[in-house]
C-alpha cells in the first residue's frame, strides 16, 4: 500500500512539473533567403500548364504622383448575365491604379454581384476576373420582433438600393486595401462584365493612384494636445448597415452579454465569418478628443489571429488599422484594447458629432501564405500526375526505379517545395497564438511526408500516396491548412470608444450559477416547439427539420402568415416521423406534416391517412410551382397526397483546373463519358458514379436513371406488375453495370467530396449535399471546379434523354383534420416563391451559408444564393427531374434491381438473367400488398379501380389547367 501510493505522489509531481513548469518557448523557425523563396515559387508557377498569377504574387511599385482621371460606360442600360460595358479611360502616366465604380442593383437579386474586368484585353492577375461588388443591408427594425413564444426574431434584411461608390476588390480579399490595375499611359479600354445575376447598373468609372497611408506614430503626432475623449459604448447589435447576410445576429447565453435573459432568447451578439464582410456603426463623439477602442470579443479560431479593418468616416486612420491581429480566445469572452506592440492603446481622432466606424474582417496578412499552399497542392497534383503517366497509376515495387532519368527536374521540385514549406512556416509563426497550433501541426505533418519522398527521389512513384494519398498525404495536410487560414468565428458584443470603466467581459461566479438556476428552472415549464398543449383554433404543424428551422419557420408563420390570414400557428419539431402512422391511427396525427421523405406520403395516403389534395379547386395552378417529377411519389392512384418543399438535383462536376490542364473535353452522354475513362484512368484518376456510395443496398436514385434513359418504366401500364425484365429496363440496368464490369469505375467509395478535394475522382455525378458540402468546405478549390448537365443516353431520334431521380422532401395535411381549408392556405403560403426566397434568404442571413435552401418552386429557385452558372445548371436539369412512381411492394422493386446490380457486379450475371431471377417474386409482393389495401380479391381479380401514374400525366394536368387560363 506504502509503494502505492509512493508511486502516486512521483506521478503527480511528474505531472506537475510537466503542465505547470514554465516551457521554453518554441525556437521562431528559420526563414529562407527572398530571394531563394522568389526562384522556388517561380521555378513551380512556371511548370504549370495553367499558370495563376494571384495579386499576392506581384511586386506592385508605389505611385510616382498622384493621379485621378474618370470614364461613362458605353450605355446606361443595365447589364444582364454575360452582358459587359466598355470605358475609355484616360491617365497622364503608366502605373498601377486603384479603380471605384458606382454601380446600383436594378433587380430584385439577394446575391453580391460578381464581375470580370479586363484593361486592353488582358487581366493582370486571377482575382480580376472575380470582382465584388457587394450588396448593402439593414434591419428592418432594431426593435427585434417576437415570435409566439417570446423570442426575438432576427428582423427582415432590407436590401440598400441607393448607388454605391466601391473600390473593387477580390472576393478572395487579397488585399485590405483595394486593388490596384495597371494602366497604360493615354487611354485605356476597360471592359466589364457582369458574370452573376440580373440587373447590375453601372456608373462613373474613377482611377486614381494610392497615396501612401500614415502610419499611427504620424497619426498620433499631427492630433498631439487633443484631450482624451470620454467613455462612449457601442452595442454591436445596433450595426447602421452591412456588405454581407454572413454578417450574423445571434444570441448568446452568457449572463454577461447585453441584452440577456435566462429563460428567452434575445439577439446579443454580432458574428463574422466570411473575410471582406464588414458592419457600420454609429458613433456619437460628445467632444473633439482621442477615443480609445475597446472590442468585447470571442475569436474562435483556434491557436490563430483574427485579422480586422477599421475605418472612420470611410477613411483608414492609420496602416495599422487596415489588418490588426486580434488574439484567439478559445470559447472566453475578452474586453480587448487595440494597441501598439508596446502595449499603448491606439487612439483614434473624433471630432464632436456623428461618426461612422467601420469594422471589416481581413485576409491580408494571410494571402501570402495562403497562395503559397495553393501554389504547392497544384503542382504537387501535376507531379502525381505526370509521375504516373510514366510509371502508371500502380508502379511495380519489384522494379529498380530511375525517376530522376526520366524526368529529372524532379529533385529541383522538392527542394522547392522545401523552400516554400520552410517559409509558409515562418510565416504561419506570426499568425499563431501557441507554438503547438493546430495551423503549424498541419505544416509539420505535410513535411512529414515530403521528407519521406525526398529522402529517395529516383523511386518517387512509390510513393505517390505520401504526395497526393486521399487520407494521410502532403496534399491532404497543405489542404487542411489553407482551409484553417480562410475559416473565421470572430463574434462581437460590445464597442466601448473613449475613458472610463467598463464592466468585466466574465460574468463572473455568482452571476453565471444564478442565470444557470434561472435557465434550468423555466426549462421544467418551457413547451417551446413540442407538439402538446395545442389551444383551439390553432393550425398545428409538425416539421422533420432541425430546430434551426422549425424556428424559423415559427417566427415567419407569426409575422406573416398569421397577420396576414389571422390563423394562429403553432409549429412543433416533430418527435419521430416514423411514427407519424401510429399517430394518425390514434387520432392524434397535426393538421400538417413538413420535411418527410419521398416515400412517407405514400405509405400513409395507401392507408387512408392522408387528405387529396387534388380536392382543392386550386390545386393544379398551385402544382405547376414545381418540377413535374418532383410530384412523382406523391400520386397513389389519381390522387394526389403531398406538395415538394425542396428540390434536391444531379449534375455533372468536374475540376476545370484539370480538366483545361490536361485537354479533356467535358462530356455530354454516357458514351463520351465511356471515351473520356481511358484517359482518367491513364493518370490513376476515374470517374464517380453515385452506385459507389454505400455498401451492399443500392436505391432507385442510383440505379433507375438509367432505366428511365433507355426509355425503361419500374411498372407495366396495369400497375400490377413490375417491367424491370422488359427490354429496355435490362439494356439500362445493363449498362449501369457495363461501367463497371467493362470499363472499371471504382464500385466503392467512402467520400466522393474528399476523393474529388484530392483530384483522385476530379469529375463525377453530385448531388444537392456534396454541392454545399464543396462550396463550404472546400475553400481553397474555388474558380477550380465547375458543373455540367447530368449525362444523357442518345435515343433513335438522336435526342439525348437526361432522366435522373431525386428526391426532396415534402409537406403534407392528414385526412382527419378539422382545418382542412386553413392548411391548405397554409401550404399556399409556404410553397409561393416569395415566401421560399424569403425562408431561404433568412436562414443563410441567420444560419450561414451552408445552411442554403433549395426550394422546390422553380422561380423561388431563380433567386437562390449561388453562382448563375451553377444555377443554369440546376435550373437546366429541373425538367429532367423524374422521381419514381410508388406503389404497394415498391420496396421489393428496389431491394431487386438492387440485387440484380449486385449479382451483375460481383458474380458476373447478365441483366437479363439476373432480372428474370427476381420478377417473379416482385409481382407477388405487388399482388400481395393489394390484396392487403383491398384493390384485389384472393384470386387476384381487382375490386376497385388501381392505376399507376408517373411524371407524363403530372404534366399533362399542369399544362391543361394553364390551357385553361388557371395559372398560379
């Protein structure tokens, strides 16, 4: 027992001296010589077959003198999508400008518009063929609205239509400055065009040189002997306007924030996240006088800096001000004071009135580094590439390889590479608020690996897993470190401007511990969002969404449903939708149900549950909202039982960066895609087909398509029999399982978004999820990826048939309602297109951008927030959106073209056979199942009229009630 705890006390001083002993701090690391990293960087940029010049990579020279000339565009038109306007601009001198365009929104867009400039034809670098022009936003009201349960609601986001004066800029944020653009001596031809939405009008045109800015020791100096300014406090909630919807209100339960209260919610908190986005506050100076600068902030960028710019009255102060560090903060709250290295807070001049500030989040001190990684994942991706074009895409480990012969300026990459890694480190150093970050882990991890590789150059093809590997890679790790520089979580709560006291930034013991009584207190009375208590005369919805929405969704329905109806609305998460059957037989089932799969609808309408909504007069011009073949699994037979709510899709993507770099042609059709797999797979790359994903089960949206191409139906034109055996369903299923068997497409894959992030499947077939996945999670890809139209199949007529299925959710009423009317003006409501770009706008303007709704209304989907030409495609595809009919024993035809897949890929049967296997017990399964629901007699005779409808008859309904003059 004595040895025991002998050996207890050595462990716990052990312990002690480890985590409480001072460390010595991490030796800074070496930076390499200018000069070596210039050659290293350029010897890579120049080997690139689509070399990037970003505005990180230039030396711009100062302005000589100063210099301010303007230009009218060519029309005074609006320009559309694609359209461009041309000036005439004239400077006395060469040099490099900055360049302020007015310009107005003159549609009804929600999204930045997004231009490409070129000056006498050329673009001097990448960031100017992806210029913002931001939109501009406001509260509708500071007076935060109330839903029904006493929670504040983030107020309307007006859009600013007034025409705005902008200094372009990058939407990558290269610089906190503007840019600036090289203009000849004499005149200059600049072109503009417009590459995102609608109705962008475009004004004045002012090129000017950048005087150089002061730095504060000047600053200081010219407002010496101004007396210090009193205490002057700022709530960051009472923002003036913003240039971004990521720009977001939140609330924050934390006794200490202003406003708080233990048992509501009540918006206290102001977040960025999106480099560039920047809010506008007001401030009142009592007096001409110095004004210290006191944020209360959380950064929670981990182990990193967060980077802000200020401006007053639209003007940088001081340089200083244009990209200063703020400390990472973990999950604390901290009354920070902006102050010099020495520690002295930075005073800022106010003279007695009203003033503006400026508060923008930045990237400058970043770019640099950023570039840099960029710079090493593409050209480490062009060595895999054409390492394995010499040695294949599996080199032979018995071989003694001489890799250095045949290409022998791989030594030289390396050491560049090296170069490059030793001074993103050492400039990563400066950014870092610990020497074990997370930031410089992700560094020495990739070196790691490229130690690995350069240690035995001449036998680099075996070790193309340590360069470009999907998991533990070089490329993996440099991945995962551009994506931290570019992430940001800095939240705001108070500005405090001036002298005197300010309360502290912890609440503090007994504070917290009495908001904590308070919280788990009203939590034992709280109903918010459950589906109980549900007074008389309320419509009662329950939704399958997270509460996120279900939120949302209430603060709408209060504001403006119920005002403009008077029906009061009481919207509950729903507890299970697997048991919405078990509530519907037990009476009870809400008044109307929202977010459920494609296939609940059925399941409950084939046994009664549900309310036609082909009953209400209107119905038929409320349908034609949609894409016909969303509606697909609502029918049972003529009847149909619910309204599509979002609209998932299938497109093609594709890496354009490889693509263009190694002369590939997008394709169209199936076909091409078949010509196009010898030459991916020359270079260890493939194609993805969606089949890939999962294990074992395979679901109609992965396997139909194909039978839907090749003029193929799931059912006989009884509906009482499947024709999964007839010819053209066995050539589609056919097919699908040729890619496989004759051309090799990789039959699993655990993660198509990583496998593409890594260029290992740079094109493939993507879905509503992985395009968000990819536009949120994938920063450093973007301008490198792009879609295309879902491939087709060529028909006898040459037409090329793009069927694909998909599916969205739904929302629904139940047949036992006492409200029927009211639910239907309900769905009305729900399903037009301004309340679904509204709905869309609030929950990326609240939630962020990956919280983007596609809404299943085609014209609600015009204004969703993405770039026009994905939108054209998705658009493009909505017309060939073919969701599977259902019907009794439905799940017996998918479980069989499942197993006739499988039984194709993995004991090498052909369609036909395979599908003769399983129809048998299919159509016994359909029969069995009538006989269940009373369509058919024991001897298999129909007792009640049974019809099977698809997406041909839905069309044929909505276009004749719009013959008929009932459009929606």
């Amino acid at each position: 027992m004595k040895k025991a705890l002998l050996w207890l006390i050595v462990i716990a001083l052990i312990a002690g001296a480890f985590f409480l002993w001072p460390k010595a701090a991490a030796p800074v690391p070496a930076r390499p010589e200018a000069s070596k990293v210039q050659a290293a960087a350029g010897l890579l940029q120049s080997s690139l077959t689509l070399r990037e010049t970003f505005y990180a990579d230039l030396d711009i020279p100062d302005a000589a003198g100063a210099h301010t000339a303007s230009a009218q565009p060519n029309s005074t038109e609006a320009l559309n999508y694609r359209d461009s306007a041309r000036y005439l601009l004239s400077v006395p001198e060469a040099g490099w400008y900055s360049l302020t365009l007015a310009y107005q929104p003159r549609s009804q867009t929600l999204s930045d518009f997004i231009i490409a400039l070129t000056i006498n034809g050329q673009a001097a670098y990448s960031e100017m063929n992806n210029l913002l022009l931001p939109l501009y936003w406001r509260d509708e009201t500071k007076d935060f609205p109330l839903d029904s349960y006493g929670d504040q609601s983030v107020p309307a986001q007006i859009r600013m239509d007034g025409i705005r004066k902008e200094a372009l800029k990058g939407s990558l944020r290269s610089t906190a400055g503007p840019l600036r653009f090289p203009l000849q001596a004499g005149e200059n031809l600049v072109e503009i065009t417009n590459i995102s939405n609608d109705g962008l009008w475009l004004g004045e045109l002012t090129a000017q040189t950048l005087q150089e800015t002061p730095r504060y020791a000047d600053y200081s100096q010219r407002h010496m002997g101004q007396k210090e300014g009193g205490l002057i406090a700022v709530n960051a909630i009472d923002y003036t306007e913003k240039n971004s919807s990521q720009v977001l209100l939140l609330s924050e339960e934390n006794p200490a924030m202003h406003p708080q209260d233990p048992t509501s919610k009540l918006l206290n908190i102001l977040q960025f996240t999106q480099p560039g986005s920047q809010a506008v506050f007001r401030v009142e100076a009592p007096e001409d006088g110095l004004y210290s600068l006191r944020l209360r902030m959380k950064n929670r960028r981990q182990d990193l800096n967060a980077y802000i710019g200020l401006s007053i009255d639209g003007e940088l102060p001081f340089l200083e001000a244009a990209a200063y560090a703020l400390p990472d903060t973990g999950e604390a709250w901290v009354n920070h004071t902006l102050a010099g290295p020495d520690g002295t807070p930075y005073r800022f001049y106010l003279s007695k009135g009203s003033h503006s500030l400026g508060l923008s989040l930045e990237m400058e001190p970043l770019m640099r580094t950023w570039r840099l990684a960029r710079l090493l994942s593409e050209h480490i991706t062009r060595l895999a590439l054409d390492i394995t074009k010499v040695a294949g895409p599996e080199a032979d480990r018995q071989r003694t390889w001489r890799m250095t012969r045949v290409m022998p300026e791989i030594p030289d990459y390396l050491a560049a590479y090296q170069t490059l890694m030793d001074e993103m480190r050492y400039e990563s150093y400066q950014h870092v608020s610990a020497e074990s970050a997370a930031l410089l882990a992700d560094l020495d991890r990739a070196g790691q690996f490229l130690d690995q590789v350069a240690e035995y150059p001449d036998e680099i093809a075996l070790y193309l897993e340590s360069l470009t590997g999907r998991d533990n890679s070089m490329l993996s790790a440099l991945t995962t470190f551009a994506s931290a520089l570019s992430q940001n979580e800095l939240s705001l709560d108070m500005l405090y401007l001036g002298q005197g006291d300010i309360p502290p930034a912890d609440a503090g013991l007994i504070r917290k511990l009495s908001n904590g009584i308070a919280r788990l207190n009203a939590s034992f009375s709280n109903r918010k969002y459950r589906p109980a208590g549900i007074p008389e005369g309320t419509l009662d919805i329950w939704v399958n969404r997270a509460l996120t929405h279900v939120d949302v969704l209430q603060k709408m329905a209060d504001t403006e449903f119920t005002k403009k109806t008077g029906i009061p609305v009481k919207v509950s998460a729903m507890p299970d939708a697997g048991k919405l059957t078990l509530s519907a037989a037990a009476g009870s089932a809400p008044d109307v149900a929202m977010g459920l799969l494609s296939y609940m609808p059925f399941d409950l309408a084939s046994r009664g549950a549900l309310y036609d909504l082909t009953q209400f007069e209107d119905f038929w011009q409320v349908a034609g909202r949609f894409a016909p073949g969303a509606m697909v699994p609502y029918l049972f037979n003529d009847g149909v039982y619910a309204m599509p709510e979002t609209m998932d899709f299938n497109a093609l993507v594709y890496r354009r960066d490889i693509f263009e770099g190694l002369g590939f042609a997008v394709p169209d059709t199936w076909d091409e895609v078949i010509g196009l797999l010898p030459q991916l797979q020359r270079y260890g790359m493939n194609f993805y087909h969606n089949i890939a994903t999962g294990v074992g089960y395979k679901w109609f949206y992965q396997t139909t398509p194909f039978i839907y191409q090749h003029g193929g139906s799931l059912y006989q034109s009884d509906g009482l029999r499947t024709a999964i055996d007839q010819p053209e369903a066995v050539a589609g299923i056919q097919a699908l399982g040729n890619l496989f068997l004759a051309y090799s497409l990789d039959r699993q894959v655990n993660s198509f978004f990583n496998s593409f992030r890594y260029s290992v499947l740079p094109i493939g077939i993507m879905d509503a999820t992985e395009y968000i996945l990819l536009k949120n999670g994938a920063p450093e890809l973007q301008g490198r990826w792009a879609l295309a139209p879902y491939p087709g199949t060529v028909d006898e007529h040459g037409d090329i048939q793009r069927w694909y299925v998909s599916n969205g959710q739904g929302a629904l009423i139940f047949g036992d309602t006492d409200m029927a009317e009211e639910s239907w003006e309900f769905l009305k409501w729900w399903t037009q297109a301004d309340t679904q770009v509204r709905y869309g706008h609030t929950l990326t303007s609240t939630y962020g951008d990956a919280f983007l709704w596609l809404s299943a209304n085609l014209t609600a989907l015009k204004d969703a927030p993405i770039d026009r030409s994905d939108k054209d495609v998705i658009l493009g595809m909505a017309p060939w959106l073919r969701d599977v009919p259902r019907s009794p024993g439905q799940y017996m035809v998918e479980r069989s073209i499942s197993d006739i897949w499988n039984n194709m890929i993995a004991r090498g049967v052909s369609a036909q056979v395979a599908a003769d296997e399983k129809v048998i017990a299919v159509n016994r399964e359909i029969r069995k199942k009538l006989q269940e629901l009373g369509f058919m007699d024991q001897e298999g005779n129909l007792v009640k009229p049974y019809v099977v409808r698809d997406v041909d008859w839905i069309a044929a309904q909505i276009a004749q009630h719009k013959e008929a003059g009932h459009d929606d």
